[in-house]
C-alpha cells in the first residue's frame, strides 16, 4: 500500500543522473524539487525531462515543484570559497563579485540595514558573524564559528528583515520558466503578507496558469506573524526550518512548526516541512536516533509530505536517504493517531459532505474513491485523515501530479470527463489495476453539486 505521508526530494548535482531520479521516484518519491537558486535552464531542463521520464516509466504521477530564489539577500561571485576561523575579521562590500577575504554582496539595502552588534548568519545558522563597524557600502563583521563560505549563499541578519520587492526580475523570469516547462507547482520563498501570495497568483492568472499551485514558505518573522492571512491565500504552506532558525531562537523551532501545521490543517491547507529531515545522511549512509525521532514528530503533527533538500541535492546517499525516509513513514504511519476537527459552525456543505463521506467510509470499513475535476474534493477528505485510502480519479494529470503530495491520497488516471461516468471508470480502473480486489467495499463519489448527487457503496464482486 502507497504511504499517507508523502517524499519530496530535491534534485541537485548528487541527484543528476536520470537513472537515480527514476531510482528515487521508484523508491517512493512523489514530488521533486528545482531550486531556481541554483543551476541555469539548461541544467533544469534535464531535471524536467528526467522526471517526466520517470513518470512515464514507473506509470505514478509526480509534481514539478519550482523554488524561486526570492528576494533574499545572497552573496555575490567568490573567486575561490572563502575559508573562515573563529574569531576572524572579515569584510563584506558592496559588489558582485569579489576575491581574497572580501564577501561581496550586491544589495546595497543590506548595508541600509544593518547596524553594529548585529548577527549575521549563513548556511541555515551554521556560519555566524557579529558585525563590529558599520559604513556605507562596507562592513566590519568578526567570525563567530568556523565554515566555508561560497558564492550564492543567502545571508541573513537575526531578527531583520531587508525590505526587497516579493518578486523580482529573476522570479518572473523562473516564473515563465516554469509555466512552459509545466511545473504543477511554484514555491514562493520568504512570503511576508498574503499580498505576496496574491502577487504570484496574478502574475499565473495573466499568463494563463492558473492551474498551477501555490506554495508558501513560511521561513521569516512576517510570515509567522502573518501566517492566518496567508493561509487563506495560499495552496499549500511549506514550513521552511533552517530559514526559520535563522530568524528564531532554535528551540522556538518545534513550537513554530506544531502550530503552522495545526493553522494549517485547521484552514484546510496541506502542509510540507522541510530543512534537515536526514540531514545527517548527507555525510553518512545511515540517519541518527534524533531525526528518526523528528520524522515521526512530523507525521503525528499531520504533515502531508516530507522535503528532502541538501541530503538528496548535494549529499553523497541521496537514494539511501529515500529508502530510510520511506522506512520510518511506513514503519510508524499506521501507529499514529492523526489530529481530526470536525466542521465548525461556519463550516459550508462541501467540507461537510468531505467529512461524512470519511466517516461513512471508516463506520462501513470501506475505501474511499472520488473522481474530481480539480481536486478541490479530495483535498476536502483528506484534511480530515481518514483511516482508510483515498483514491482521487480524474481525467487531467495535472491534478493528478498535484495530488501526488497530498496525505494519504492515491492519484488514478482514468478517461472520462463527465461525473456519473468517472467513478464507473474509476472502479473499473482500481479493479483492474488490484487496487481493489474480491470482497472489499468502497465508497465511490465525486464533488458535491447542485443538482442530484450520487454516492455509490459497492462491494467488490465484479465489473458495471
């Protein structure tokens, strides 16, 4: 049986080659990641075509996440890595590019910004200064840890936020990338308000591309602050933890996770957390005690799905730490009792057709599939985690791949365009493909209408 709790990975030079892609997909990914941070088009087009590859082969559809860099501050062009030793001074200049012992960064806000005593921090927390002079287009910062600094790297000043667009040129440019290469969905980096999310939204809707999702990286102090607003304007909400951490105090970390992802399920919103999953599994072939233990905290929270990011992108086991994330979810998903709310008061009728429609199929001992033209429906039953499968049919794969990372949901092509039809297509597929088999029962329906509804509880004996 296909795991509730769904894999991200993240694709970068460890996790290149075609053959390891389809590797991981076969393995249990469902999803994959391009970092628009790194790499050119052509590198990217690889990733797509890998995939798409993958998809075809192993016949699962999979979601094409794009990452856009966003408006971050990052280092410029480093002629050579920069290795630091505590307690040295360093210069950061107003540049593109720069070599010796000089950081070149190019935002000139930045140098607005920031102002003595300040920490600043790189590598999700693991490089840290403390700034120490202050001028114009020039800073004197003393190195707190030791590190290797590269060029790209985003920077940070704790507790800061330099004010940047959203969007900027080189988004829009990703954004038009994405929209021809078919990305299902853009993930918006360092979301303050839920104008940011409505921004992106516009820009798809002028570019007819409207049926790619949104995701919102909760990662900045806005964002947290903000965080109800943004629910409401978003597809999906990723919880970005080394982000996070380098805004917060780490041991606020946990606490801010549990409750995006309550918020979330709360508002209906599927939900991703990512940053050091397995990060240990970058150097070492098998993970440590402690992130076992912060996997299944995650699945118990009700997580959706799980990004790997550096541990496939650049660590030396990317497939090892696929095998050991799918190990522990299928180890310990049908142990956790996840969080349910039934409707509220405010709740309208198609939340609460989603949640009897659960209840009826767990009373009965059934499955549950629904055909959906949007996958507005499924979305619905799966907020409720039900106990049992829930296979979504459609006719469009594009849903189908933005399903894929959706808790506990099992994506079903079928051909059919019409509702009455789909679930016929869909029962006859799921038999077909022994899905389901001899004496199971299943509950099959589609999204609630105006008109006359059909809901159909068949046991399994034969075809319609």
């Amino acid at each position: 049986m296909p795991s509730k709790v769904k894999i991200i990975a993240t694709i970068g030079p460890s996790s290149m080659d075609e053959e390891i892609i389809y590797s991981m997909a076969y393995e249990g990914v469902n999803g994959f990641r391009v970092n628009f941070s790194h790499g050119d088009r052509d590198l990217w087009d690889r990733i797509v075509e890998a995939v798409r590859k993958a998809e075809e082969k192993i016949g699962k559809p999979l979601a094409l996440i794009g990452d856009l860099q966003g408006p971050s501050v990052r280092v410029g062009l480093l002629k050579e890595p920069l290795k630091l030793k505590k307690g040295k001074q360093v210069e950061i200049i107003y540049s593109r590019e720069s070599g010796g012992d000089k950081i070149p960064v190019p935002v000139q806000k930045f140098f607005d910004v920031v102002e003595e005593g300040d920490r600043l921090l790189m590598d999700d927390g693991k490089i840290s200064f403390v700034v120490e002079e202050v001028y114009s287009n020039r800073v004197l910062a003393r190195a707190l840890t030791e590190g290797v600094i590269t060029s790209r790297k985003a920077l940070v000043i704790k507790g800061k936020e330099v004010p940047l667009p959203a969007i900027t040129s080189k988004d829009l440019n990703d954004i038009e990338y994405a929209i021809k290469r078919g990305f299902d969905y853009i993930a918006l980096s360092y979301v303050k308000s839920a104008e940011d999310v409505r921004m992106l939204r516009r820009i798809l809707y002028e570019r007819n591309a409207r049926e790619i999702g949104v995701i919102a990286k909760i990662e900045t102090v806005s964002g947290v602050r903000n965080l109800n607003e943004i629910l409401d304007e978003t597809d999906v909400v990723l919880v970005a933890r080394g982000d996070l951490g380098m805004h917060f105090s780490l041991e606020e970390i946990p606490w801010l996770q549990r409750t995006i992802i309550r918020k979330s399920i709360e508002k209906g919103k599927p939900v991703i957390v990512a940053t050091q999953i397995l990060a240990s599994m970058v150097e070492y072939s098998t993970p440590t005690r402690a992130e076992v233990v912060d996997v299944v905290t995650a699945m118990s929270e009700g997580a959706d799905a799980l990004m790997l990011t550096g541990e496939t992108a650049v660590g030396k086991y990317p497939l090892e730490t696929v095998k050991w994330l799918r190990k522990i979810i299928e180890k310990y998903e049908d142990r956790i009792s996840y969080p349910r709310e039934e409707p509220g008061k405010t709740a309208g009728v198609k939340q609460r057709f989603a949640y009897s429609i659960v209840v009826l199929a767990e009373e009965l001992g059934a499955k549950i599939a629904v055909y959906t033209k949007e996958g507005k429906t499924a979305l619905r039953i799966t907020r409720y985690h039900p106990r049992t499968i829930v296979y979504a049919s459609s006719n469009n794969p594009r849903v189908l791949r933005k399903l894929s990372i959706i808790w506990g949901v099992e994506p079903v092509k079928v051909e059919a365009g019409e509702y009455s039809k789909g679930i016929e297509e869909t029962y006859k597929v799921l038999i077909e493909k022994e899905e389901v088999g001899y004496g199971d029962l299943l509950v099959l329906t589609y999204g609630i209408r105006e008109a006359e509804h059909t809901i159909k509880i068949v046991r399994v004996e034969k075809i319609f």
